[in-house]
C-alpha cells in the first residue's frame, strides 16, 4: 500500500511525539510510525517515569521507617513488590494512552512498524505493508543501553536499566557496573526498599561530571542507605554462582576482589539508536560516537532529513528532547529558528541534584571572574519541617556583570526547584533582579534567594 505524509515522524518517544503533534497543530499531515506498541519512547515506557514512580515509593517507605523521629509510631509497614509493580505500570499505561489520545486527537495517523529510507523522500514500513511519499523526514529514533565486552545483556543474570524495573521479585543483592545518575538513581530506589547494593565506578567518584560539591552530599548519606561503593575500579570478569553472580573486581592499585549477587545491573551510558533505517546509504552523516549529525536547525547532511532527541549530539534528557521536537516541526513548518535555553538536568538520589548552566569549575575554566552564593538548607525553616535538611543551593554568577551563570541546588525537592533557575538563566538575570523576587515562606524557594543575596551582602539568614 501506497500513501502520502507531509511530515513523517520515525520514532515515538518524547522527540517523536513532540514533533508529530507541533507539526499536526500548525496544519501539516502527519505519520508517526513507531515499531512497539505503546507510544511514549524509552522516558515513558522504560526510563524516567517508571524509575520516578519506584523511586518515590521507595522514598515513602523509608520515611515511615524513619516517621519514630516525627513521633509517628508506624508499626508493621511492609512493601509487596507486586502491587508496587502494577502501580508503576499502571502509571506508565495511562500516559502512553495519553499520548496516542492526543495524537490522534490531533490528526496524527499512527502506523506500527518498522521504518527504513528507500530514497531520502520515500520510506518503506516494514510490518505494516506501506511505503511512503512524504516532504520532511523527522529521525527520534532514541538510544539504547550500551553493553560492556564481557558484561553483554541476557535480560537475566546480567541486566539494563530496562530489565531493572521490571524485576518479578526483589533481588536480595544487587551489584551496579556505573555509578552515573542511572546506577545511582537505581541504587537509591534497591537500596531503599531494603536490597543490599554494591556500584562499582570506573572513575575517582560516583556522579562523576556534577559538581562534587553537590555529589559530597549524596555520597556521604550512601553508606545509611546500604550502598557500598567502589570507585577507581573495575569489573574484569563475571562467573555464574549459586547466589547468581560473582564479578571479579580490580580496585586501586590493581587489587583484586570478588562481589557476589543475585545479578549484575549495568548502568555505564546510552548510546544512540538509528539502526535499520538506511540512513548510510542516504549519505546521512554520523559522527565518530553514532550521533547523527544536524546544523543549526536540525536537519542532517540530506535536505529534508531532521534529526532530533537521543539521536544526535547534545544531553540525553527528555525534556531536551521534548523542546527540540518541537523546534524542528516549527522549522520544517517555516517557523525561524529559537535558540535553544539552558538545559536543566536532575539526578533523583537521596537527596536529589538539579543543575542548570555552569558548575562552578566550568565557569572559571572558561575564564569567567566569578562570585559564589551558597545557602544552607540547615538554615530553611521549611527544610526542617520536612525532616530533612541535607544540602545547599548554589548561585554561581559573573563578577562583573553579576549575570547568574549557573545555579546548583542538592538537598529536597531540587528537582522542582531548579526551574525557578532555569527561568532566570533563561531571561539573563543577574543576582540582584533573581533576589528581588519574593518567594513565599515558609518555602525551600527561599534558599534561592538568599543563596543570589550572599555575594550581594544582604542575605539574613546565613552568614
């Protein structure tokens, strides 16, 4: 079967979504063709909103162990791991059908199957019988777990990030290959609901490329949690035992040592997915780590061909690839070009990062003079009716010019925080317009402030 699209869109994850229904609204012809079931891509179905709802039932039930100190006396509180299970999936399910339910409401016209370019304006799916005319191609074909020599995926003993939150019972011991935010946000969510954790990191700390002002936090609360952490080392071989796992592990100095587990969870990166679709032999341009590559406006080496999401270069977050979606349907609509603001990131530990623009050691290395302001969440009044007063907020900015450069924030609830600083970074405040705001008290906002105030000289409430 033969059919006609003005935009195509391979790829039905946040990027792909995006994209089909900005281009759909602004009165293009739209096919989605996406080869699993469910829409939503790896953030919905096998990434961020899973892991958050885990996370967050974990974190509940590390509270109510620890609710004496409040004086709640919450006696026999237990986790069944199934219903947790259905509740995650139940979460998962109503989004996805949330955003077929707006595709189709939009005019998007869902095809399932498998994409691959015959020429760079006609594209066959495979499993659907169809071939496609179309004007602009849009790849968000996403990215995968990368797999280790030695260390490859069975789905089994030795899992991704995707097996991960899908266990059918809760593993006893688990050892973690990557102490980046996935192995980490995973460690926290094991370790919580009472699993023995062991991360091994190649490099000198977990979280490694966040601050290490902010990681220190993180890291000190680990071994209260349950996670034993080796850093500078490295697994070297994996043997099956009767626990389920021993992994032969060289530490610093070339000692070597052996973690036993029921299964190894390997958390070392992504990497980008575009196999399959004929983009070599179109002449589309990759770059040396499989990124494809795209301009300004991002389209790729062949005319008509965009590129957005995991796919090519930049950070691999949901919200990036939400925005760049929808960039490049208003482009191929004729809209001009935005630039792109300051992309927030947030690790989901215990207590949680949330960055925005430069870290501190980044600022200065570009040479910038710069001032920094801190604020203690031991001195929130908020903080401490939450029972939890871990960590700071950080404001770094130019000296001169007291433009805020970055803002970093770790202790609770950092990840709703720091879009008050990704807005501030985006409008080009300085510290003296972000302080000027009045935030409600009381508030864990008001750490932003106070943090802009201190190289001001008007902070109150810290020295």
């Amino acid at each position: 079967m033969k059919g006609k699209a003005e935009v195509l869109v391979i790829g039905g994850g946040t990027a792909g979504y995006s994209a089909a229904i900005r281009a759909a609204k602004l009165g293009r012809s739209v096919v989605l063709v996406e080869k699993d079931e469910a829409l939503g891509g790896t953030c919905l179905n096998r990434g961020c909103i899973p892991t958050k709802a885990l996370l967050h039932a974990a974190g509940l039930l590390r509270e109510l162990s620890g609710a004496r100190k409040l004086g709640i006396e919450a006696s026999d509180v237990s986790l069944s791991w199934g219903k947790l299970q259905a509740w995650k999936d139940s979460v998962v399910r109503r989004l996805s059908q949330g955003v077929r339910f707006l595709c189709e409401r939009n005019g998007v016209e869902l095809i399932r199957g498998t994409a691959r370019f015959v020429s760079p304006r006609r594209v066959r799916v495979e499993g659907a019988d169809v071939e496609l005319e179309v004007d602009a191609v849009v790849v968000a074909t996403g990215s995968a777990p990368v797999e280790l020599p030695g260390l490859e995926f069975d789905g089994e003993m030795v899992i991704s990030s995707r097996e991960a939150l899908s266990l059918p019972k809760r593993p006893e011991r688990i050892l973690i290959v990557g102490g980046g935010y996935i192995g980490m946000e995973l460690g926290t969510f094991f370790a919580c609901v009472g699993t023995e954790v062991v991360v091994v990191e190649l490099l000198d700390r977990v979280l490694p490329g966040i601050d290490p002002e902010l990681v220190s936090h993180v890291a000190r609360g680990l071994p209260q949690l349950g996670v034993e952490v080796h850093t500078k080392s490295r697994v070297i071989g994996l043997e099956r035992s009767q626990a389920g796992i021993a992994a032969r592990v060289q530490g610093p100095g070339g000692k070597e040592f052996t973690v036993e587990a029921e299964l190894a969870l390997v958390t070392v990166g992504r990497r980008p997915f575009a196999e399959g679709l004929g983009l070599e032999e179109l002449g589309v341009e990759r770059d040396e780590r499989g990124f494809i590559r795209v301009n300004e406006r991002l389209e790729t080496s062949v005319p008509g061909i965009y590129a957005v999401g995991d796919v090519v270069p930049g950070p691999m977050l949901a919200h990036r690839a939400h925005w760049d979606g929808k960039r490049a349907a208003e482009i191929i609509c004729g809209r001009e070009p935005k630039e792109r603001p300051p992309v927030p990131a947030v690790v989901f530990t215990s207590p949680e990062i949330a960055t925005v623009g430069l870290a501190e050691t980044e600022a200065r290395e570009r040479g910038y003079d710069v001032v920094i302001g801190k604020f203690p969440f031991t001195a929130s009044g908020r903080a401490l009716t939450l029972g939890d007063n871990r960590g700071l907020a950080k404001v770094i900015a130019e000296k001169g010019s007291k433009r805020i450069l970055g803002v970093g924030i770790v202790g609770p609830w950092a990840s709703e925080l720091i879009g008050e600083a990704s807005l501030a970074l985006h409008k080009g405040l300085t510290l003296g317009e972000f302080a000027a705001a009045i935030r409600p008290h009381p508030t864990l906002s008001e750490a932003l402030g106070e943090a802009a105030e201190v190289p001001l000289g008007g902070a109150i409430h810290v020295l």
